[in-house]
C-alpha cells in the first residue's frame, strides 16, 4: 500500500519506519525544512533504540520519503495517518489545533477513495470533528472514510511494540475503512478490537491513565512502607504475583514522566469534568506523582541537613532510559527544588542532556558519569539507565567528599552500598 504520516515525532516517525520495513510505500509529511532535510539524509531528530537503522535501511532501499508538501503525497495514498502533538492546555485540555489543521490540509488535497485515521491521542468527540472538516473540505469526486487507530508504543521499545504489540484498535466510520486498515496491519500479529470512534479514543486515554494509577499506588505503598519500617519492593513483588494483578508498572520511584502519561492523565480528567464528572480517583494519581518528586528533596534535606551550597550530583535526567526524551521528567521539579534550596547541581545523562539544557539552563553538565562525583556531597540517581547500574563505587567513592546515595529507582542492593561505605536510602525501602 501507499500510506503517508503527517507528522515526525515518536509515534508517527517509528511507525512510519516499521510500515515503510513491512513492504509499503511510506510519505512523513513534515513542517520544518531543515529537519525534513535531515530526515531525507537519514538523520532523525530523537533518541529510540534501532530507529536510525531501520530508517536509514528503508530510505536506501526508496520505501521511506520526507516531504513538506501535502499536495505531494496525499492524492496518491491508500491511507494517511494523523500522528501530530496534542500537548496540555493550561487547563488540562488536549491542544487538538495542529489535529484540526492538518485534518483540513488533508481534505483538500484528496483524489480517489482514501482511509485518513488519527494515531495522535485525542479526546472522544475529535474524531467526528476531523471526519466533518474532511467531509466539508475535500475536492468535488473524493471519496473519504474515517477511523481512530490509537498507538500504544513506549520509548524506549517503541519499534518492538509498534511490531509486537499486545493488540491493534481500529475505530473505524464504516466497514469498507475497517477492511482496509485490517488488511494494511495482517502482518503484525496481534488481536484486533473493532468499534466506534468515541470507544478507540477512550481505551488510549483509559489505559495510560489506569498505568499511571499503577506507579502511583506503587508509590503509596512504597511512602506506607518507609512509615511502617517494611521492605516496599518485597510488598509489590508479593501482590504483583497475584495474575490478577501483575508486577508491571509497580515499581516505585520519584514518579511517572514523559510525553504521555501526565498528559493524558490531565485530559481524562478533563473529560470527566466537561461531563459532569468528578474523576477523584486520577486527581489523586496526580497529586501522588507530584509529591513523590518533592519527598526527593526531602531525603537530601534529611541527608544533608541545610542544602545551601551543598554540591549534589545527579544521575540521570531523562523521564526513562533508552530515551532522551525530557518532557514532564521528574529531574526538572526535583532539580528546580533543590536549585531554589541553594544547592549546586551537576548533572550527567547518556542521552538526555542536550534536551536538557533547554529546560535546566543553570546548572552544571557532567562529561562523564563519574565526573558528577567530584566533590559532591550528595548523588542522586533519577533515571535507571544500565551504565549506572554497573557503576564502579571505588572510583565513585575516591571522588565524593560525602558519601551519601538517594537511589529513587531502587537500582542497588542497599547492604552492598553500606559495605562499601556510602549512606544509602532508597524508596520503600
């Protein structure tokens, strides 16, 4: 098939690879020059395991092409997938502009019979919005269906879960739309839920909130069990082996970050309330994720006692590792805070800190994990990246000048930490 992406971001440029890798013939629209400039030479704009590769295999090989035109590409698709931004509003709403922009650019530029389906994550009611601006806005003899496709990758595997994924949602307008989309994903092996619009956008919105719902009630047990004296990972391993349950996402830390949970999190509350409905439950997910990041600063006050002047190392910046994605990461409240309590930040990431100096511009940047060390009081380990995992505590300790560890991701043993003559506190533990 012919397929066209109008957007280049984790979602539209992974899936648009994977696509372009199964056999199809795959257009990214985009609206910046210089980056369409770089993707055409096979430079992509973020960090995802393996992604460069597969993009670079399937531009050399003429399956996958970069555009600024939509006049180029959209005549000629089978099917063009809408996979733009749709960030928070001050108000928690979804942002659906770029959605209903794109929608009428699309409309325009149809010929023929076209599947246009949205992959951006937006709120019920949106898509019968873009099938009535296509309707309105398409050439005279353009015949169009409609369908909401939700994605539900992760940074960080995002092209394993784009391939293997645990099913395939299509909220389709009619079944002529439905036949094809079904037909276009028969080489990815995995169930498929057939519905209505408002469905497929609810289960996107439904299942992100409900994993969010996971880390925070991971994080309440692990908050309870520092109270109660108990060992938070030994309760969560014990309820995660109840099948009913399961042991992903019940991993406490300083809280959940990144491109889609908090934002979507936002938005279904959002939703509820523009129906009348007071969503507590989520309200109270939030109010969990944030203070997990404040307890953070708490332990290096408790630690340190007055942070004023007080060097702190941080390890790791972006929201999980294998990215460099740092939108909503936890290392921006908590580097802030410690920032306004008077401390000195250096901070080291594998990937993130290009990003990062955008949104932490005053603090100190580390060449090297062992770097962040030097003279510090204090290290703080934000995101569990395998490299520090492996870290040689000899070297570490040679460089500090206190040896105090806040390990937010649970990624040392605390008895070998103490032996080798660090103070170690930990979360739940």
């Amino acid at each position: 098939m012919t397929i066209t992406f109008i957007g280049h971001g984790y979602v539209g440029l992974v899936t648009a690879a994977v696509f372009a890798d199964l056999g199809n013939t795959v257009n990214v629209v985009g609206h910046t020059p210089e980056k369409i400039e770089n993707l055409k030479k096979g430079i992509i704009p973020i960090f995802e395991p393996g992604l460069s590769e597969l993009v670079k295999k399937n531009i050399d090989a003429g399956r996958l092409m970069f555009t600024l035109s939509f006049d180029k590409v959209i005549p000629e698709a089978d099917v063009v997938f809408i996979a733009v931004g749709t960030p928070s509003t001050t108000t928690g709403d979804a942002d659906l502009s770029t959605v209903l922009d794109v929608a009428e650019k699309i409309g325009k530029n149809l010929k023929g019979y076209t599947v246009v389906a949205t992959k951006s994550t937006v709120p019920a009611g949106t898509n019968k919005k873009v099938q009535r601006i296509l309707a309105e806005s398409k050439p005279k003899g353009a015949e169009v269906s409609y369908a909401s496709v939700p994605e539900f990758l992760r940074e960080g595997s995002a092209i394993s879960d784009t391939v293997n994924p645990d099913r395939i949602v299509i909220g389709a307008s009619d079944s002529r739309a439905q036949k094809l989309l079904i037909k276009l994903h028969e080489p990815i092996k995995a169930p498929v839920v057939l519905t209505n619009f408002e469905t497929a956008e609810l289960i996107k919105y439904a299942a992100n909130s409900f994993l969010a719902l996971k880390i925070s009630y991971a994080n309440a047990i692990a908050k309870l069990s520092e109270l109660l004296g108990a060992d938070a990972l030994k309760v969560l391993e014990g309820i995660g082996m109840d099948k009913r349950i399961g042991s992903l996402f019940l991993s406490p830390g300083p809280g959940y970050g990144g491109s889609c949970f908090p934002k979507d999190v936002k938005a279904l509350i959002t939703i509820a309330k523009d129906n009348d409905y007071a969503f507590s439950l989520l309200e109270e997910v939030e109010n969990i994720n944030s203070q997990m990041r404040r307890d953070v600063v708490k332990k290096a006050r408790k630690a340190l006692g007055e942070l004023r002047g007080k060097k702190i190392g941080i390890l790791g910046l972006a929201f999980k590792p294998n990215t460099d994605d740092m939108r909503d990461a936890p290392a921006i409240d908590i580097i802030t805070l410690l920032v306004n309590d008077g401390a000195q930040i250096c901070a080291f990431d594998p990937q993130a800190m290009g990003n990062a100096k955008t949104v932490l511009p005053k603090i100190e940047y580390a060449r090297d994990m062992y770097s962040v060390a030097d003279g510090a009081d204090l290290l703080i380990v934000l995101t569990d990246w395998n490299d520090f995992k492996e870290i040689d505590l000899g070297e570490i300790k040679k460089r500090m000048k206190t040896l105090s560890i806040i390990d937010t991701r649970n990624i040392y043993e605390p008895s070998e930490i103490v032996k080798a003559g660090f103070s170690y506190i930990g979360v739940g533990r």
